[in-house]
C-alpha cells in the first residue's frame, strides 16, 4: 500500500467530519454539498497522482493465461507453434519456468475480438 495512504485518508476524513456536522447543526456554514465536492476533488486528486501500473513489465503464468483467454495449454502451445500467440519467457536462463508478457496476451485477445467484430460485420 503506497505510504501517502494515510495522509489522504486523514484528509478525507477531516471533511467527512466537517460534512457530518454540517449536517447535524443547524447553523451551516458552507452547503453539504460544498463540502461533499472537496471531498471528491481530495480523492480524485490523490488518484490521478497514483503512479500507473506498466501491464508490459508484468508477467503472467500459464494458469492466468488459460483463465484469461479460455485455451487450453496444448492449444496456446499449437498456436505458439504457427506463431498465432505470443511465446512464453523462460524466467531464469536455463531454468523450466515460463511466463508471458500481459501485454502481448492483452494485445493478443483485443486483435481476436477486434477480428470476430468484423467478421460479423461483414
């Protein structure tokens, strides 16, 4: 969990605080729902500031990649074969482990829905 958590939720939750007594009294001096939208300008700020995860750096073993795509392994690896899916890495030179890129899984998958659409279409 990123370490400027805390921060935002001890913001967030000083105007929760102002909100709910807002609310509560009777003598309001900024609308709850003034208060409410600092609220999310805090949250949406924090989240926009969030550093993105790079899928191409990710690697994904075969249990994901057949969960993901629905093939079999003795499938994946025919297409492998006729140079129809992406091939796996070995992770450590030498070594039986494989994984694949997400990205070219994902790339992978788009290109098969993007040719069913249009063969529909047509």
């Amino acid at each position: 969990m990123p370490n400027n958590i805390p921060p935002l939720l001890e913001e967030s939750q000083k105007i929760a605080d102002e909100l709910a007594k807002a609310i509560a009294s009777s003598v309001v001096h900024e609308p709850p729902l003034l208060i409410a939208d600092q609220l999310i300008k805090v949250v949406a700020s924090f989240l926009e500031n969030q550093p993105t995860s790079n899928p191409t750096n990710r690697l994904v073993r075969w249990p994901e990649v057949q969960k993901r795509t629905g093939l079999s392994r003795s499938h994946i690896y025919n297409l492998i074969a006729k140079g129809l899916f992406p091939a796996p890495l070995k992770l450590v030179p030498g070594g039986r482990a494989s994984a694949f890129v997400e990205s070219k899984v994902d790339e992978w998958m788009r290109q098969r829905i993007e040719a069913s659409n249009s063969s529909k279409a047509a």
